[in-house]
C-alpha cells in the first residue's frame, strides 16, 4: 500500500570510483539514515562495487561472532516458538512468546540488540564462526525481504506469529544466498533498484 525508493534502506548500493558523482551524500531524515557520498539507491549492476564491500564486512562480522559467542558460551541451547507452543498448548501465544523470551539463551540476543525489532535467537543456535561472517556480510550487501526477478517475486516468508518474526521459508544465509546468486546471473546492464515498501 506504500513504497518509496531508498527511504528507510536508502544508500545500500556502493558505486564504483568512476561512477561514484552519481552518488550524492543525503542527511538523515525522520525515515531515511545519512548516505555518505558514492552511495546510492538505484544504478545499473557494471555500476556497483560490491567487492570492495566484502573485507571490512567481513572484520566487523567476526567481531560481532565473538561478543555474541561471550554472551552465550554455556547457556543451553533454546526451545523454538512452535516447540514451545507444542510443549504449553493451554497458554495464550501471548505467554508463549514471553517464554520463548524468558530463556536465558533468547534474552542474552535480546540483552546485545536492545533496540532491535527484528531478532530471531534461534538462527545463532550451533551456527560457526564462517557461516556467521558470510551470512552477515551478505546480509549488509542485499538486506532484503523480498526480490522481484524477471517479474517473479521472492520473499523469505511472511509476517507472521508476532511483529518482528516471520514464517520464513529460508533461513537466513541460505536467503541471502540466493539474492547473490540472482545478483551474480544478472546481466550487466540490469537496472538494481532498491525500494522500501509496505504491503
């Protein structure tokens, strides 16, 4: 019912030196962050310099590996949403989210992202250290929900259970993935836009 090009994911897309006039730094707005210069929200893919992206994504990745393997080295590993649901059938979903948050292993997440709506603990149960810094790097390059491809539409899953959680049909690296498989089989000359919608 809404859609606006950029807005809250604007400045996703880094150019390459040569095109990089065509990206003019932006000041943050009420639903849009600061874009440096270089940075820009539509051009064509021989425009765009994802490799230079991937070492520094990289290093803060592993960074963020070992402060979340500090905050829950030891505890036992959480029950999902459904298994829990399973487990408590007389209890209200209300009272099963506030279980499946309640452990110690899900609130350590939630203690190292306070301000973060869209947490899923259960995607850092038993994950290694190179799976982590792919799918994170990949999760900064192609940070989307949904990929529309030669007018067929993909998205990770739908909003469900509660706000901030979805019934997704990939986990995340394997999503993130598959957005860089159809990036890489793109043509050079396809038109990447990214656009922030609400349907």
């Amino acid at each position: 019912d809404w859609f606006e090009i950029g807005g809250r994911w604007a400045g996703r897309l880094k150019l390459k030196p040569e095109y990089a006039h065509f990206g003019e730094p932006q000041e943050e707005t009420w639903n849009s962050p600061e874009v440096p210069a270089g940075w820009c929200d539509q051009a064509f893919k021989d425009q765009l310099d994802f490799a230079s992206m991937v070492p520094e994504l990289s290093e803060r990745a592993e960074q963020e590996f070992e402060r979340i393997r500090s905050a829950i080295d030891g505890l036992e590993e959480p029950k999902g949403f459904e298994e829990l649901k399973d487990i408590h059938k007389s209890l209200s979903q209300h009272e099963v989210v506030k279980l499946f948050w309640d452990q110690p292993f899900c609130n350590a997440i939630r203690e190292l992202y306070p301000n973060s709506y869209f947490l899923d603990p259960m995607q850092l149960v038993g994950v290694e250290k190179e799976s982590f810094v792919k799918t994170s790097v990949l999760r900064s390059i192609y940070p989307f929900f949904s990929f529309l491809y030669h007018g067929e539409w993909f998205e990770q899953g739908s909003m469900g259970l509660w706000f901030g959680a979805s019934d997704k049909q990939f986990n995340d690296h394997d999503w993130h993935n598959l957005i860089e498989k159809m990036v890489i089989e793109a043509d050079e000359k396809s038109l990447l836009t990214v656009i922030d919608c609400h349907y």
